[in-house]
C-alpha cells in the first residue's frame, strides 16, 4: 500500500496527538483484557501460598488458593490461566513418570477449576523437567537429552492433561515429531476438541531463570538446554519450527521469551497469519517489578507499554504474570 505524506506545514502530525481523545482515535494498537493468559504456579497443600523471591509479586498456590485465583481471573475478564507445577525434588524421578499420573498435582488443579470456573480456559504445560531428577524437558541417557523416547512420554502427558479438562495443551518441550504425535493420540483417544498452543519457538535464553526458581527445577538441572531449545542469533528456524508444528497441527503457536524476540513475532504472524502469541518470561517481568520496586521505573507505566508493545508485534495474546494488574487497569 503506497503512503504520501503532504510536506509540513500542511501535514502536521501532531495535530492526532493533541488530546487524550484525539490519540484515542488514531491509536493503531488497543490493548485488552481479552489478550492476556495468566500463568500461575501449583504446590502441594491446603490454603497455602509462597511467595517466589525472584518474582516480587507472584506466589506458589495450593490447589484451593488457584481454584480463587481462577475465580478471580473470571471476574476480571482474563479468558485463560495456565497451569505450572512445583514438584519436591525427592518425588522426581529419572522415569518421570509423575507427569503423567493422572491424579498429579496439575491434573488436580485442572479438574478443580473447571469444576469451579468452567468459563474459564485452563492452558497447562508439557514438557517432562518438574518430575525429572535431571531437570531437563526429555529423558536423559548417557548424557544426551533423547527426542523419541521422550515425544512418547509426552503424548502420555498431553493424553493425561486432556482427560483432566485442559482446553489447551502447550507443549514446550521443543522435540522433534511431538506435535504430530500428540495430534494423532488426541484424536484416537477422542479428545479432538483440545487445542494445542505450541511452544514453537522457544528460545535458549537466559531470560528464564526465576521460573526455574518457582517450579524448582534450578537446583535439578544438570548441563543446559541448548541442544533443544533454539539459539538465540537464529530467526530463519524459527520460521521453519512454526511451519512444521503447524503441519503437524498445532492450533496455534508461541514465541518464547517475549521482549527480547519481538522481531519473531512479527515475522511468524506476517508469513503465516495464525495465532500467535508470546511469554513474557520470568526474567523479563522480574527485571520490570525490581525496577519499579527501586523507583527506576513507573511500574505500571512500563507494564502497559510491554503489554502494548506485544499487540503492536502482531501478537493476538501475552501471557504474562502481570495479567490481574494489567486487567485491573484496562477495567478501570
């Protein structure tokens, strides 16, 4: 679409930004309530929370404790919640076959909520690290982090979530083949109305490290996840994984981490025009919040404009741990 621009003095352009209301009207970009999914961490208990000290401002919840968080999420117009587990390090296991226990601490929450807060869409992850001993998203073998073995415990999983009542399953695991393969388990088992979100490019970043804080897979971790997760100088692949999980069926897809990948986001929505969403990862929410805590920042000037700056991206979701602050503003 070609743009002519009349030269100054006739073309003024801020003459649009003279007002609140006249910005309102020209605003390309509109936040709402309705892109935000908001990811919450389980532990086992009764009426209890734990505040995570890498994540000012977010908690580790009991069943009962997310079953209000859902509850409130609902009531301020948050359409998803998304579900991560932490696991006592002596119940991991090299098998890791907690994470497809039906009555697992994530499956139970999910049940909860949707017995609850059926309006509310329950997102959970797939990916084996909360019940690995290793702390890696696959089964380690001689040191080697294996991709087919591990795509068929995770098919277990996702088999596993969609009997709970997950309405989306978000693999982000980053192996080869899961998508396919947990597309065709979920259809033979009759579970064709779950959606997959998959994580499908996913970064090897360093943006991660307080949520390996708050599911408790830091200390378990041994090595890193380079040779699964994606290298960050790559844009190109990230296209061809988006490509293929699409292929595979995947309904829609992710970039993870968010800020720092913004570039991607606009790329994959660009070349394929699907749902596509973002992780505003732990890092870069715990860098915003340490901020804002030091006065560096107006902590919720720069949440919005974060949050903006995804939809700008072309992105049709965030997920992200400011979601209740955020809906609370949008809401008024």
């Amino acid at each position: 679409m070609a743009r002519t621009t009349a030269p100054f003095p006739t073309t003024r352009l801020r003459r649009n930004r003279r007002s609140p209301a006249l910005r309102a009207l020209v605003r390309e970009t509109t936040l709402t309530v309705d892109d935000l999914i908001w990811p919450v961490f389980l532990m086992e208990g009764e009426n209890e929370v734990y505040p995570v000290p890498s994540m000012p401002g977010v908690q580790r919840l009991t069943v009962d404790r997310v079953v209000t968080a859902a509850k409130e999420a609902a009531d301020l117009g948050i359409p998803a919640i998304c579900l991560f587990p932490y696991i006592e390090q002596a119940v991991k296991t090299e098998d890791c076959a907690g994470a497809w226990d039906p009555d697992n601490l994530s499956n139970r929450a999910t049940k909860a909520i949707k017995q609850a807060v059926p309006e509310i869409a329950v997102m959970t992850d797939i990916a084996l690290d909360p019940y690995n001993i290793n702390g890696h998203d696959g089964f380690v073998v001689d040191g080697e982090i294996v991709n087919d073995r591990t795509v068929e415990a995770l098919v277990k999983m996702a088999l596993a979530q969609a009997e709970a009542g997950a309405d989306v399953l978000g693999p982000s695991d980053m192996m080869d083949g899961r998508i396919g393969a947990m597309r065709a388990a979920l259809e033979a088992e009759g579970h064709s109305h779950v959606s997959i979100m998959s994580y499908s490019a996913k970064y090897a970043s360093a943006f991660y490290g307080p949520f390996r804080d708050a599911v408790g897979a830091s200390g378990a971790l041994t090595g890193d996840k380079k040779t699964y997760q994606m290298d960050p100088g790559n844009a190109d692949e990230a296209l061809r994984l988006v490509e293929r999980d699409l292929l595979e069926g995947a309904d829609m897809v992710m970039v993870k981490p968010g800020m720092p990948y913004l570039d991607i986001c606009r790329a994959v929505k660009d070349t394929f025009g699907v749902p596509t969403y973002a992780y505003q990862v732990s890092g870069e929410y715990a860098m915003l919040q340490a901020a804002a805590q030091n006065g560096w920042l107006d902590g919720e000037k720069v949440m919005m404009e974060s949050l903006s700056g995804f939809k700008r991206a072309g992105l049709d979701g965030i997920l992200t741990y400011f979601a209740p602050a955020a809906a609370r503003l949008l809401n008024g």
